[in-house]
C-alpha cells in the first residue's frame, strides 16, 4: 500500500509542476517566447521539462 501512495503523491506532484511550468510559459511575453523558439508549444515544453518525455 505504501508503494501505492508513493507512486499516487509522485505523479500529484509532477501534475502540479506541470501546471506551474506550463502556466509560467503561458505568462511570458510574446517576444521572449519568439526569442526561445516555445510559442505555441507551450503545453509540450512544460511536458517535457517535468516528465522528461
């Protein structure tokens, strides 16, 4: 059961860090997501910097 709740808090906490990743990328200011090459994609930016896939 432990292994169980450790695994359903890992994938909570991942959830919310994309949630905030994705969310700060959204903020940023069109030219700056120009200058980085993310405008449009910034759903799968955040995927990738929190679940590394």
């Amino acid at each position: 059961m432990t292994g169980f709740l450790n695994t359903f808090s890992t994938a909570i906490a991942k959830r919310r860090a994309f949630a905030r990743t994705r969310d700060e990328l959204r903020a940023l200011p069109l030219d700056v997501k120009l200058d980085l090459d993310i405008s449009g994609i910034e759903d799968k930016v955040a995927h990738l910097a929190v679940y590394g896939r």
